[in-house]
C-alpha cells in the first residue's frame, strides 16, 4: 500500500489562512499537513465490528486490494505523464484529474457498499475516509475518522488523520492537541511525529500560541521532529526536502546547513526532474551566498521546460548582483507559511 503516494497528491490544495504559497515552496515536493492512515494490511488485522467474521474480512481485504490498485495505477499515470510533460506532450491538468477522479470513484462506491453492511467497522472508516481526502471532500472524510474516533477512541490513527483535517480546516490550535494525543497513543510513530513537526512549521503564529513559544524556537521544535523523522526515513526525498525548505527562514541563516540539506536531496532525487528541481534550489543558496558564478554554473544544467519561468526568475536576480558580488534576493518562504493540506 502507498500510504502518501504521488497519486493522491495530485488531488492536494494549495492555500493557507487565504494566502497564496509561494512558487519556490512547493517547486520540488508539494508536502502538505501530513500523511492519513490509509489502507494497510494492518486495517485487516483489526477488525473492530466483526472480529470473527471471516466474511466481512474477507470482502474488506477485496475493497482494500482494489484501492490499493487505483493508487498503483493513478502512480504509473503521474510518473508517465510527468515525463511527456518534460517531452512537450502528455495529458492537461484538467484531463489527468478527470481520468484520476475517475478510477478513485469506483473505489469509493465499492467502500459505500461494504459500510452500508458493516457500519461499525472501524478499518473500513479510516480507509473510507482517506479516500474521500485523497478526492478532496474533505468534510465527508472528517465524518467518517470522527465515527471511527467514537468507535475506537484508542486508536490513534483516528485521532492522526483528523488533525490532519483541522490543520488544513482553520481549527490549528485542535490539530496540534490531536496530533499529540495520537503520538500519546504511539510513542513510535515516526509518521505522526512527521505530521506535527510539519504542522509546527506550516503554521507557526498558531504555534507560537499553543506552545508559548517565539517563532526562531517554534521552528526548530517543528525541524526537530522532522529530523527524528529523518532518521527513521534517511531515504526519503520528500522529507529532505521539506527540511531544506524549512531551512529557508531559520534566523539566524545557517548557510552551511542548507546548503547541505539540499545536496542531500539532490542525492535521493529519483529522476531528471527532482534533480533539476533541487538543482534551481542549489543556485539560489548560491545567488543568496553572493557566489553568482556558482549559481551560473548550476542554472546551466537546468535545461527541462518546466522550470524555465522560475530559472528566469533566479537569472533576473543573478543580474541584480552588486560589483561587490553580493545579492539582493531575498530567501523564499517554506513550505510553512501556512499551505494547506496533501494526504
């Protein structure tokens, strides 16, 4: 099962407390509030309506198969049509999320049947709910988790997922309380931890309030739970990037530390397109380093059209070095000026 894969992003919002995100923050990985617990083998193994129903097990395990299998079908679509985009061709937005839309709906009907049956089943509501997120009815899946925290108040995937609800819903302060009570739950989970420190970063005025902290120490609270998650995930391409763009509005700039953080994307960049990405985010260190012929260098192996408009813009910028070689860009925001939420 792929718990936060490249499909469902696809369905992921972009907006935060009305603002808008910043082109830099999302040009590599659109990361979002956080990952839901969605269809896992474990959900089988925890079956709460009919433990010894070895029929309702059975027709779960077929529903979670097929969702398993959109998501591996709308994965092969993205990876394909990312790749014709780079060519020219490929499907338009619009087409890519009506054929995506399309293959999730039947997955959602065959979920709408089986609770019509078993209503109480609390693994079948969270994958459910998932689901309806992934599709961006947020509303109904919130209704589904909140059936299942009603049902199983221990299970601390219930309590995840809806604070990954209300971090992107407005209701911050109740999203940092229930993802503490889920990490209370589970003391090991590094995906729950992953949720918070993003959340932490995301949103940090609402931070500063729940944790009575200042903004320098909210974001390295949120960067250190981040980096527990590193550890645990030291091949993840998405996380590493989140920590470089969080990196950006450290203050007092850690120069060094950023630069690293992004070399160490470029290294788990799993394609062309990953690297030219992280490639545009090394020549702005650069630019803002005030080391322009090194930024020059980089921004000549970004050659993929889809990043032309943001290689102008560092190119402008390069333009504007003073005789004495230093910059006036400015960093970019990361990805936590509030961006709303990707499952």
């Amino acid at each position: 099962m792929l718990v936060a894969s490249a499909a469902m992003s696809a369905f992921a919002q972009s907006s935060t407390n009305g603002e808008p995100v910043p082109a830099w923050t999302n040009l590599v990985v659109g990361k979002g509030w956080g990952t839901n617990t969605h269809s896992t083998s474990g959900l089988v193994t925890n079956l709460i309506a009919a433990p010894h129903d070895e029929t309702a097990q059975a027709e779960l395990r077929r529903v979670l198969a097929d969702d398993d299998d959109a998501q591996a079908e709308a994965d092969r679509l993205l990876q394909e049509n990312r790749r014709y985009r780079a060519q020219g061709s490929g499907l338009t937005e619009e087409e890519l999320q009506l054929r995506l839309r399309a293959r999730f709906i039947a997955v959602r009907g065959a979920y709408q049947q089986f609770l019509s049956r078993h209503p109480a089943n609390v693994p079948a509501l969270l994958a459910y709910g998932s689901l309806l997120d992934d599709l961006g009815e947020d509303t109904a899946a919130a209704e589904q988790w909140e059936k299942a925290r009603a049902l199983a108040p221990e299970n601390p995937a219930t309590w995840n997922n809806l604070a990954n609800h209300y971090a992107g819903s407005g209701n911050e302060l109740k999203a940092f309380s229930y993802y503490e009570k889920a990490i209370a739950l589970a003391t090991n989970s590094v995906t729950y931890q992953r949720n918070l420190g993003s959340a932490i970063i995301n949103l940090r005025s609402n931070a500063m309030a729940y944790y009575s902290l200042s903004e320098p120490a909210v974001l390295d609270k949120g960067l250190q739970l981040l980096r527990i998650a590193e550890q645990a995930q030291p091949d993840d391409f998405a996380l590493a990037t989140e920590i470089a763009q969080t990196l950006y509005a450290i203050r007092p700039p850690r120069p060094g530390e950023l630069q690293a953080a992004w070399r160490r994307a470029l290294e788990l960049a799993g394609d062309d397109v990953e690297r030219e990405g992280v490639g545009l985010h090394l020549a702005r260190v650069q630019l803002l380093a005030g080391k322009p012929e090194e930024a020059r260098q980089i921004l000549g192996t970004v050659t993929n059209t889809v990043f032309a408009p943001l290689r102008r813009e560092l190119e402008a910028q390069l333009g504007k070095q003073s005789p004495a070689g230093t910059t006036n860009a400015t960093a970019p925001t990361p990805a936590g000026t509030g961006s709303k939420h990707a499952p």
